[in-house]
C-alpha cells in the first residue's frame, strides 16, 4: 500500500495559514459643513406682555420657547377685556376681565405648538380679538 501525503496536504496548510491582512478601514471623513439654522435663544419664564385694545390684541415680536411663561396684559382700550389661552396642554387659561387702564395676568406653561389666544369679554373675539402665538 502506498500513502498519499505530501505536496498538496501541504499547500494546503500553508494557504490557510496564510490568511490576508484584514483591511483598515480608512479613517471617517471629517463631518460636512452645514449651515444649521441657530435657533433663536428660548425665553422660557419671562414675561410675555400682550397689549389689548378696541378691538385688537398686540403680541411682543419673536416666538416664545417651551417653558412657563407670564403673560402680562395691559388694557389700553376703553372696553374691559381679557386673555384666554388655548394649545397643547394649555385649556383656556384666562386672566381676569380688566379694566380700561389695568393689567392682568395668566401663567401657562407652553409647549411647541400653535396657541390660540382671545378675548372672551361680549363679542370681541368676532371683532378681531384673537391672534395667534407659535412657541418653538
Ligand atoms: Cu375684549
């Protein structure tokens, strides 16, 4: 009987021992420039201050952060009025019913959203008290 060992057992060996180096990954490229929008800075907890006339309600330019907020109305008007707040998570929060000449004030706390903001006093909201107020 003759026994086949040799060249190709051999071979074999070597090629498996042989196995490749494992390829470095190249290096991530840097990230890319974007130009991301900076938001403007939050004014969570400070006074919004909401003018209200005959027959208009005046919001301070720029919307509000997510937070609480205090909002403060000044009747300049010669009719009594009020706020009322109505969003996510806020349910007609309300100030009381101010005099020509006074202030009131509501808290609520907002989240990014669309409120609605009115004045519940006869029928003012229908002669165009009411705006609304973007928070984010
Ligand atoms: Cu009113």
């Amino acid at each position: 009987m003759k026994r086949h060992t040799g060249p190709v057992a051999a071979a074999l060996v070597l090629a498996a021992c042989s196995s490749p180096e494992p390829v470095q990954s190249p290096p991530p490229p840097p990230p890319a420039t974007t130009t991301t929008e900076v938001p403007s800075a939050p004014r969570t907890g400070q006074e919004i201050v909401v003018t209200e006339t005959d027959y208009r309600i005046s919001l301070p330019d720029g919307n509000p952060g997510p937070g609480t907020h205090v909002f403060t109305v000044r009747n300049q008007g010669g009719d009594s009025h009020d706020l009322v707040i109505r969003g996510p998570g806020v349910d007609d929060a309300r100030t009381p019913v101010i005099e020509p000449g006074g202030q009131g004030s509501v808290t609520a706390t907002l989240q990014a959203g669309e409120y609605t903001l009115w004045c519940s006093v006869g029928n003012h909201r229908e002669r165009g008290m009411e705006t609304t107020l973007t928070v984010g």
